[in-house]
C-alpha cells in the first residue's frame, strides 16, 4: 500500500497515469469498430506504418547530423502523421477484389513498413533505444506536454465521433442502410479511418505499438463477451481499457516491472478470466 501511495505522490507518474489513461480509452473505443468489422490487422499495419515514419526521421536526422541526444528530430511526429493518414486512407477505400482479397492489403502494409522500418534502423547509428520504446513503449517518459498533446486529441477525436456517430455507425456495419437514408458510406468510412490513423500516430509515440494493439483488440474483445448493444459495448471498452491501463502501472511499479508489457499481460488476463466466467455460466 505504500507503494502505491508514493506512486501518486509523484508528478511523473501522474502524468504517466493521465497520458496512458488516455491513450487507453481512445484506442479501446475506436477498437470496437475495428473488431467488429474484422479488421484487427488494420491497426497493427498502421502502427507498423507509423514506427516506419520516426524510423525514417530517425535516419534523416543521424543521416544530416540534426539528433540531439537520445530525442526524436522535431519532424519525426508530422512524417509518421502523414505515412499513417495516407495509410488509413488507402485502407478505408472500397475497391473491388479481383485477384486479391482485401486482407491481402493490410497484409502488404504491415509487413512492407515492418521491413522497411527495421532496414531503417539497421542503418541508423544509436536508434535501438528509441525503436524498443515503440515496439514495447516507454509510457514512463509521458509529460506534462504530452498529456496535454494527448488531451487535445481526445476533445478532436471525441467531438468528431460525438457529432458522426450514426453515420460512423452505419457505414461500418450497415452500408445499405446508410445509402438509403442518403448516408455516403464510402466518405465517412475514410473518416472513421482518419480518426483511427490519427490517434494510433499520436498514441503509439506515448505508449508504443505494442501497448497501443492491445487497447485496439483486447479491451474490445473482453467487452464484445459482455455487452449486447453498441453504445453499451463502447462504454465497456473503454472502461476495461482504463482499468487495464490503471491497474498495470500500478501493478508495474509495485513489483518493478516493464510497464507495458504488465499492461498487455492484465488486459490479457481480464479476457481470459471474463471469456471463462462466460463458459462456466453458460455451462
């Protein structure tokens, strides 16, 4: 219990707190739509994309001697935004399958940028720390600035899903429906997608990818067990992202232990334990 007190006696971890907890109720809303259009790989291609993106700013900036230390060049977070934007709109458009399926693509995506961005840094002098925070995050080095960065992404992408929600809704999972009622389907698709790629590039710099893949799928997948309707669905997700998110940091900085992996671990664990109640009660 001590510990625990001290941890939130401590700036640095109540940035840590606020900025995780964040990225975790972003990411675990926007992972119901994700999972329930089957396209989980989605958001680990614009991940991947998005790691790609600092990779290549890490090059240029040991390349043209601009590194400072163990930073990122200032234009590391415009590259990645961009690579993953234009990503996440080459996802969302609807084309017809011909000799390829649809999850060829994302399958494409993901292991072109996971390629290049490990051919990047295996050419980049001093990048190995930088390329273990976003494949494990470092969600530790969180700041003040970075929650406030953070926060302003919610107030966007919650305003955008607060203002669009019926027509997000039916163009992902009732196409039809939303043409009949006049509802371009293939328009808001992109946008859906942009919120998507604009807060994995965001969210992945403070928590890393594999941090943020688990908010896009597990949190969804533990409340898509529970919940029978949309909204309630959503606001399960979330909640059992921010308790994940919470309760890993905690359980973390008690034990001494790698933050984000404790994260993914317990989020994994609520799955487990939620999916057996649900086999037992139904047994």
């Amino acid at each position: 219990m001590s510990k625990l007190l001290e941890m939130f006696q401590q700036d640095f971890m109540l940035n840590v707190i606020a900025g995780t907890t964040i990225v975790a109720a972003l990411c675990s809303y926007l992972g119901v739509f994700i999972v329930l259009r089957r396209a989980v790989f989605v958001g680990a291609a614009l991940a991947q994309v998005s790691s790609l993106g600092v990779a290549v700013a890490l090059w240029f900036g040991g390349a043209m001697g601009m590194m400072s230390g163990h930073g990122l060049p200032w234009w590391a977070q415009p590259l990645a935004l961009a690579l993953t934007l234009g990503a996440s709109v080459a996802l969302a458009v609807q084309y017809r399958e011909r000799a390829l399926p649809r999850e060829t693509m994302v399958g494409v995506v993901y292991a072109a940028a996971a390629g290049l961005a490990i051919l990047v840094v295996a050419t980049t002098a001093g990048a190995e720390s930088q390329v273990m925070n976003l494949l494990f995050g470092n969600v530790l080095t969180i700041s003040g600035s970075g929650v406030a960065g953070l926060s302003a992404l919610a107030v966007i992408v919650g305003a955008v899903h607060g203002l669009f929600f019926k027509e997000f809704l039916f163009a992902s999972f009732d196409p039809d429906m939303a043409t009949a009622l006049g509802i371009r389907a293939r328009w808001w698709n992109v946008l859906l997608f942009l919120t998507i790629g604009l807060t994995i590039s965001f969210a992945i710099r403070a928590a890393g990818a594999l941090v943020v893949f688990n908010f896009l799928v597990l949190p969804a997948a533990t409340s898509l067990l529970l919940g029978r309707r949309m909204r309630a669905t959503l606001a399960l997700a979330v909640a059992f992202g921010v308790l994940a998110s919470i309760a890993g940091i905690a359980i973390s900085y008690v034990w001494d232990l790698p933050t984000g992996p404790t994260i993914v671990a317990f989020s994994t664990g609520v799955l487990l334990l939620t999916a057996g109640v649900q086999w037992i009660c139904r047994r």
